[in-house]
C-alpha cells in the first residue's frame, strides 16, 4: 500500500493536467462529471404542454387566479414646503448690485446675509453635530475590539 501511495498518480488523480502531462485522446475515454453552474433547461414535450394546459383550466374553473395585490405606491419623499423658506411675489427694493454687496459685506464680517438673525440656526446646528458626535462614538465603541480614546468633539478643539 506504502508503494501505492507513494508511486507517480495517474493524470486523473493529478488535477490539472495539461495536453503534455496526459496521453495522447486519452481524454475522450474519460467519464467526466462536473457541476453546471445554469439550471437545466426543461424539455418541452407535448405531455408536459397538456399539463399545463389542463392546470390553467382547472384553475379558472375553481376562481383561483393568485392575483397579485396591488400595493399603494409609497412616497418616499412627500413634498413638504419649507417652514422657513417664504417665495415673495413682490418686486425687489434693491439692485442686484445692491444685494451682492450686502451678502460680501455679510461674509467678510462673518455672517450669512439675511439669514439667522437670532443665533437659531446656529444652535440647531450645534445641536446636531453634538448628537452626530455622541452617536458615531457609540457605534465606534460597539464596532471596535480594542481600546480607543474617547473622540474630542469640535468644542473642545476650540477651547
């Protein structure tokens, strides 16, 4: 058995063979078996056409239809108008020189022209990014096995 095991395999037992390594049509006397990736495709016979004929009659006979039942189709975005955004019909009492100079005047001061008066915005804002913050820590926290320092939020650099 020793010397069985350890004598040159046949080229079946090889694996990949090449043309060189096997004789000569040595391949069309092989029974080869492999799996086929494509689902058979079914013969169609007149047996199997009368079959199906005969189920499709049977079932409009019986009322059994399976219709498929419709769905309401889901809105993914209803359009909602804005709470802030106001459209204004009327005519503009500034040129459009005018306008552009006040929004440069705005952000080289520092501000956004015409809007966020009160600071509002910006709160809601802040807000966010601290959420934002808390949350990607916690997933951080969840998706890692290893220790990792707690994350420095925006405020704290600026501090």
């Amino acid at each position: 058995m020793e010397t069985e095991n350890v004598a040159k395999k046949d080229w079946t037992l090889m694996g990949e063979a090449t043309t060189r390594m096997r004789p000569h049509d040595s391949l069309l006397e092989e029974d080869l078996e492999f799996d086929r990736v494509m689902k058979p495709v079914p013969v169609i016979t007149e047996e199997v056409v009368s079959g199906l004929e005969d189920r499709i009659k049977a079932r409009i006979l019986e009322g059994h239809f399976d219709d498929v039942v419709r769905k309401r189709p889901v809105d993914d975005k209803p359009f909602l108008p804005s709470r802030f955004f106001e459209l204004q019909d009327t005519k503009s009492k500034h040129s459009l020189a005018q306008i552009y100079e006040d929004e440069y005047t705005a952000t080289q001061t520092g501000g956004i022209a015409g809007e966020d008066r009160d600071g509002k915005l910006a709160a809601e804002h802040e807000e966010i990014t601290r959420i934002w913050e808390t949350i990607s820590s916690k997933l951080d926290a969840l998706s890692n096995a290893h220790f990792t320092p707690k994350a420095v939020s925006v405020r704290d650099k600026a501090a």
